[in-house]
C-alpha cells in the first residue's frame, strides 16, 4: 500500500503496514518510510 511521506514529500511504499482504528473509529493504515524511517500512515475505506 502507498502513502505519503510527509518528510520526503513523495509518495513511498508503507513499510510493515499494519491496519489500526482511531480513537473515533476512522480506519487507517500505519507503518514506516522505506528511505527516511519516519511514520507514515493512509487513511482508508470502511467497506
């Protein structure tokens, strides 16, 4: 899954992606940049 890396500016593949739940129920993707190491995450469907 692709996200955006906001230290980079570009769009990276998620390294160990790992599905999670926000506090208001939003689900999300999260995990590392592959370059840089910073946390990225993505925003996804509920369906």
């Amino acid at each position: 899954m692709k996200g955006y890396c906001m230290k980079c500016k570009a769009t990276r593949e998620i390294k160990d992606p790992v599905e999670a739940m926000t506090k208001n129920g939003r689900k999300m993707v999260k995990g590392t940049c592959p370059e840089c190491g910073t946390k990225m995450n993505k925003f996804i469907s509920s369906k």
